[in-house]
C-alpha cells in the first residue's frame, strides 16, 4: 500500500467527484467510442486501487481542488506518433522541470509538480508558458479551469493518470533514454523535478538573447532554430518585429539576423522578396501561422513592448465546456479564464450569451456571424463534459418537483371558497364529493409569479397540471360559464403538529 498511498498524494486533487470514459461503441475503423463522464463521487482508495490493478476504466482525477488551487498540472501533447525520447532530451536542454509520461495513446502528458497547492490560475499560466518553450503552445493544459463554481454543482475537467495497471503499464513515465520507468522509478524522477515554485527559466542579466522585448516565439525561434518549411514565415515574422524595434535600421538588422538565427540562411532572392512586403505597409504579427503559432504565449507576449499590445484577437476565448444534469441543466464555461453559469438559452443565443457576460464578468464580447457562433458552440459541445447526478435530486431542486409544490401550496394553504361563484374571486373551491379543486389558470399563474417562478410556459404548464391528475373543465359561475382546471386534492397531514406546553415560567 505505500507505493499506492504516495501516488495518490501526489496526483490528489478534487475530493467531490472523478472522471471516467465510458465506451458507448465502436465506429467503422474498430476504434472504441464514447464519452468523459464526472462522477460527483469522492474518489474513494479502492478506485485508485482499481486503477493500479488494472480495472476498466481507468481512475481520471480532476487537478483543481475546491479551493481552486492544485499542485499538479499537465500539458496534454496528444500527437500521433510521438519521438518521446526526443521530448524528453527537449524538456531537459530547456532545463524545464517536468515529468513526462506515456499517454494511453501513445502521445505525452508532461506534468509538473508542486509541493504545495498553487493558485490553478499560476498552474496554467506556467504550463503554457513551458508549452510555447517546446514548441507546443495550443495544446490542452490541465487544469483547464482557473476558477471553479464547486456550490453550484461545477467541476473541472480531468486527466486520466498514468500507471494504469502499474506493474505492466502502457502509461509509464518515459526516462531520458526513451525506456520505461517502474512506479519506483517515477517516484524518483518526481523527487527530482517537484517545485518550491513556479518559475520558467530565465535568459541570464549578462545576455538577454534575442527578441527579448518582442514575441516571445520569436525569440524561443531564434533560440532553438526555425524548422523547415516555416522558415519564410519565420523571417516575415521577425521582420515585423524588426521594423517596430529598430525603425531606422530594420533593413539592415533582416540582413544580421538571416546570418545569426537561421541555418542555413534564406538566399538573396527569398530575402529581398520578404523585405519587398514588409516595405508596402504595417503588417499585424501573424500568430496563428506556422512556426510562430507552436510557440504561441500570448499573456506574456502582451507584457512586451514590441509584442502584439492591442493587436491580440478581441474575442473572448471560450473553453472548457460542462454540462450538469439538473432540470433544466445547467451550463459552466470558461470565458477568459472566468468561470461562468448559464443556462440553455445563453449558449443558443449569441445575445443572452452577451448580456450575461455583462452581468457576471463586466465585459461585452464582439457579436460573432450566426454560422461562426454555431461553429463555436458546436465545438465546445464536441468536447463537453457531462456531470452526472449519482444522488438522486431532491425534487424540490427540479422545475417539476418546484411546481408541484407550488400548486399544492395554492390549493390547500391559501384562502379557500366557501362556494364555488368565490373562484370568481381568484380562490380556489374543493369539491369534497369528487375530490376535486377548482381554480381559474390566471389565479395559478399569479401565485406562481408572487413566488418568483416563471420556468414554464402556458402550454408546459397545462402539461405538468395533466401529470398531476388535473383537466380543463366548464363550470357555471354565477350563471355564466368559465374555464377553469381541476386537480385531484393534495394529501392531507396525517399527524398534527405538537405545540408547545405552556408553562407559568417566565423565560425572561
């Protein structure tokens, strides 16, 4: 039990609930289908022992704590396939302190480790900054969340961990050999690599290197080399830089900078080419071409003087999609790293979607074309995460259960007729011999109101009153005709409620 104690301690993270993937089916190419489930259940030893002992599926822990904190995060390189010994010779050079493990599919997930809980938000901003580093920005980043709403039945999103079925594991932690580390020796590389703290490795005060005031992929180009094929985008991108860092002399600085940063450099022809462009007009940074866009970090390439500033994309990046099973369900998404609530409606439309990122988060994201918001919407549904309701709900917390109360607070807690013409009065008349109430809907719809329900349209109403026993009917009221609903009457109190005993004893 040691070795499963320690493992668990260092991949611990929310203690109300766990991931799972169900498989649902196969698709015609025989690979198994289906979807990530949370289960709002502790993750109990015998799940992390399952885990170890092979069990499907697989344990899935969420690296966000209640506290919105963690101490472990991960960079999600699903590429297929996969040099890992060359990521792992990559990892070190940078002298990045990160433990990379063999995913189920055979790409990495590179972790690092903290001895003590982080903000989630300080987690992530490291982790994509060492994913820009590798040239590996735009992968997922665990935790996906910087904040989450755990009261109002949230949860992050989680990673399924490595050593599944530890003794003849697939997901091992890969040594700097590109060899297979046993669960012992993963202990020992974590030792070597856990955190004090956070800090991405720095260029010395002596020599800032290149691009030290503008994108920072730029400057990890200059400093790791421009890959083939990318390589003109490459010099068209620094020469934008160029041009805002040495106005007087970007011409020249091109010429220096083909000779100092590229190997081989570009030819004559090709340079001149790229100078003649750059010569038109003011071009904005091109980040999302390659190569530039693989060493993306654009958080820290605002901070720069001659980064991107106010020429970054102005819409509010949307991510991690979840989805809680209440009724009606609720919705938790991640706008610029804000958790937010919403409800069905505010994902359908793009304008409900505006104005409650006005009400909860002081922004007003840009109105996108009806084709695009659907393309968007549709992606973050690809990849949603379903939280599901182990417990059953208390049906006070669904909207059925919510009206069903309602109406028998109205009809037997309320004011009631003493002949059926008072209905006309907007109270309610039992019928004793039928087992009957009668009431006009109006009357119902203004209770409801007063209560501060309004879930439900007239036709879903008049739909949960037919589930409830009830029926429209035509009743004479003071010798005219009236609609009104029946419903069968609610179950009386069995047993009186005890009263006090009152006592000649004066409390006070």
């Amino acid at each position: 039990m040691e070795n499963l104690d320690k493992f668990i301690s260092i991949f611990a993270g929310l203690d109300c609930a766990y991931g799972t993937y169900r498989v649902e089916s196969e698709n015609e190419k025989g690979k198994s289908v289906g979807k990530a489930v949370v289960v709002r259940q502790p993750p109990t030893k015998d799940l992390w022992q399952k885990h170890f002992d092979g069990v499907e599926p697989s344990l899935g822990i969420i690296p966000i704590r209640s506290d919105n904190t963690c101490v472990w995060g991960c960079i999600d390189v699903d590429q297929y396939p996969l040099d890992l010994e060359a990521l792992v010779v990559k990892i070190k050079k940078l002298k990045l302190p990160l433990v990379s493990c063999r995913s189920k599919s055979g790409g990495a997930h590179c972790f690092a480790f903290t001895k003590d809980p982080v903000p989630a938000g300080e987690m992530q901003d490291y982790l994509t900054g060492c994913a820009a580093l590798l040239g590996e920005s735009g992968r997922e980043i665990f935790p996906k969340q910087r904040e989450i709403l755990v009261s109002r039945g949230d949860t992050g999103n989680f990673l399924n961990l490595p050593y599944h079925h530890v003794d003849r594991t697939l997901r091992y932690a890969i040594k700097e050999d590109g060899s297979a580390a046993s669960i012992e020796e993963f202990f020992e590389i974590y030792e070597a690599n856990v955190q004090e703290k956070l800090t991405l490795p720095k260029p010395s005060k002596k020599e800032k290197g290149p691009v030290f005031d503008g994108p920072p992929c730029l400057q990890a180009l200059c400093t790791q080399g421009f890959p083939e094929g990318g390589r003109n985008n490459g010099m068209f991108s620094l020469g934008l830089y160029l041009k805002k860092a040495f106005p007087e002399a970007w011409q020249d600085k091109l010429l220096e900078y083909n000779q100092k940063y590229f190997d081989p450099p570009l030819g004559i022809q090709e340079l001149g080419i790229i100078q003649k462009q750059l010569e038109k007009k003011d071009y904005k940074y091109k980040c999302k071409d390659d190569p530039i866009k693989s060493f993306c970090n654009p958080s820290l390439c605002r901070q720069r003087e001659h980064g991107i500033g106010g020429d970054g994309p102005g819409s509010p990046k949307l991510t991690s999609l979840s989805k809680y099973a209440s009724e009606p369900p609720l919705w938790f998404l991640d706008v610029n790293g804000k958790r937010v609530e919403l409800e069905t409606e505010s994902l359908f439309n793009q304008m409900f979607f505006q104005r409650a990122c006005m009400e909860r988060l002081n922004v007003l994201p840009p109105s996108l074309k009806k084709a695009d918001w659907e393309m968007l919407i549709n992606e973050l549904l690809s990849e949603m995460v379903e939280l599901e309701q182990i417990t059953e709900a208390s049906e006070d917390t669904t909207i059925t259960g919510r009206f069903k109360e309602l109406v028998e607070e109205f009809t037997t807690h309320l004011q009631q007729g003493m002949d059926r013409d008072e209905i006309l009065m907007g109270r309610v008349w039992t019928d004793e011999d039928n087992g009957l109430v009668y009431f006009r809907i109006k009357d119902l719809e203004a209770h409801l109101r007063r209560s501060n329900f309004g879930a439900l349209s007239a036709p879903k109403m008049a739909q949960r009153l037919r589930d409830l026993g009830g029926n429209p009917s035509v009743i004479s009221l003071k010798g005219r005709s009236a609609r009104v609903w029946a419903v069968p009457v609610f179950d009386a109190q069995d047993s009186p409620f005890e009263a006090p005993i009152a006592t000649d004893k004066v409390p006070f």
